[in-house]
C-alpha cells in the first residue's frame, strides 16, 4: 500500500508504507531500490547507508511495514521528493509473489518550525553572555525579557506552569529577525543586561513568540493555538549554586560559588510556600550551610 504520507509530508514526522502480507527483511531490503525525484534537479539513486539504523523492524525477521530506515537508508532529506522501488519478484513468507514493481513517492517539506528556551525555568551564570533559545526553520519572533522581584517569583512560576509556560509578560515585545539554515536547530541570544542589576543578577521572564516559518514548513504542535503562543522561561542569572537536602525532620541548604565552588558565607536563604509566604528563612553558616527546622510543607 502507498505510504501514509505521500505530498507536503513533514520531514520529522514518522512515514512508512503497509505491506498486504509479512516478507522477510532481508529479502525486503534485496528488493528495493531508492531514488530522489526532486523537481528541479538531476535524477539520482540513493545510495543504502554502509551501517544501517537502528529501527525497532531491524530485530525483526519479518515484517508487514516499512520505513525508508528499515531498508537500510537514511532518513528521507527534507525538501526531496523520494522514490521506492520493490522488485516485481518480492516473495511474501506465504509463498504469494508480488508480480509487478511497485513504486512509492513520498514528497517531504521541510522539518516543522519550532522556537524554545527548553523546559521551565531555570539558572543562567552571571557573565554567560546572552541567553540562549532555540529555533528551527522560523525567519522570525517577536521577544520580551521582565525583571521579577523575589517576591513576584512563585506567582509567576506557578502561572507559566498552569499555562505549560505559553505565556509573555505584559506589551508589544520586540520583533526580531533570526538567520536561518533550513532545517537546522539554531542557537540565537537574548540580551538580558537592560532587566538585570548592576551586578549582572537578577530574576527575569523571558518569552519568544515564534513567527513566520520558511515556505513548505509547518508549525510544530498539534494544538493550533500552541503554535502561536509565546513559550516562556523563568531565568536566574546568578553565581550562587543551591544544593537542597529535604525531609520531615529538616532542610539543609548549602549555598556556594558556581565559577569555584566555593561555600558562601552570609546568604539569604528563603523558602517560600505556594500561596507565597514565608515558611522559614536563615542565613548561611561560614561553611555555606543553612538548616531549617521540620516545617511540614507537605501533606502525605
């Protein structure tokens, strides 16, 4: 049967063509052939790769499918038109012949276009430089970047958390164009020095909106309205490391240098409940090392 995708297919989505009765894989492989019919340029065969992939059809003497990896090729480019070819001779494992070449086209777009921070929140190092996002195969986007205060920290982690960090602060944003290699995971900086302290620390919300992808490719996401948000991130720029021991008896915090280290004597230590009060706070010990009493922060 024809592959489940056969025109404007993205390129990372997972393709593969039904066969009507079970072949055995070596046999399946000896029976195809490859070539990339891509208009406007020469006609070529695809070579099959020395080392094959690992595919879960490899461990597998039969099969009643197949992939273009689980014939020995690579992965289908993105951008190319790919045709299969199987040999009129293809004998199934019942013993029933094909009887004529088949042939399958599978036309790909490019990858589908994403921009990202990762997951969540998280910690940048003071002097790092920018802040690295992600993007693959969008021309542009549309940023922000907030200063937070301590105090406006767990509400706004706990909002982008309910909206699975699909949110922006307040305004316009900035629109920005970004160089692109299609196809290509790219790395792009953020410019936090205007929300940061004198120091180079501080708390920061920073979103990107994705915006118009490279022609023949598609917005990752299968949620429509995801693939318009903005994705955001909670960000400390910081040289303070926190390493947390925690348990019904106590909580030791241990607070040191993250270019050396070292213990940092003297440090504030917080921690905050969910509803946004205090729990406790303390100081740091000469060795760095701050230990709360049994708080009961949480239920059974």
């Amino acid at each position: 049967d024809a592959f489940v995708c056969r025109s404007a297919c993205d390129a990372d989505r997972y393709n593969y063509a039904r066969l009507r009765a079970d072949v055995r894989l070596d046999a399946l492989r000896r029976a195809a052939g490859v070539r990339d019919i891509t208009a406007g340029t020469p006609e070529s065969a695809v070579p099959p790769l020395a080392t094959p992939r690992e595919t879960f059809r490899v461990e597998q003497e039969t099969v009643g499918a197949f992939t273009f990896e689980d014939l020995g090729f690579d992965r289908q480019t993105p951008a190319h038109t790919w045709a299969v070819t199987l040999d009129s001779g293809l004998t199934a494992v019942d013993g029933q012949t094909l009887g004529y070449t088949w042939t399958g086209v599978v036309d790909n777009w490019h990858d589908r276009a994403f921009a990202s921070f990762g997951d969540g929140h998280g910690v940048w190092e003071t002097g790092g430089g920018p802040l690295p996002f992600f993007a693959r195969n969008f021309t542009d986007v549309r940023q922000w970047t907030q200063a937070l205060t301590p105090e406006q920290l767990m509400p706004t982690i706990l909002q982008l958390t309910e909206g699975n960090f699909r949110a922006s602060p307040t305004g316009p944003g900035t629109q920005r164009k970004l160089g692109v290699t299609p196809d290509q995971i790219q790395s792009h900086g953020l410019d936090l020095s205007g929300v940061l302290r004198p120091s180079g620390t501080g708390l920061v919300w920073a979103a990107v909106q994705p915006g118009q992808p490279i022609p023949r490719a598609r917005r990752h996401g299968e949620d429509v309205a995801d693939q318009t948000r903005p994705v955001g991130s909670v960000v400390q720029v910081t040289n303070l490391g926190i390493t947390v021991k925690d348990s019904p008896q106590n909580t030791l915090v241990f607070v040191t240098r993250l270019d050396t280290g070292a213990p940092v004597a003297g440090a504030d230590v917080s921690i905050v409940r969910l509803d946004n009060s205090l729990a406790w706070s303390g100081r740091t010990s000469d060795q760095g090392v701050a230990l709360a009493p049994a708080l009961g922060l949480r239920d059974n």
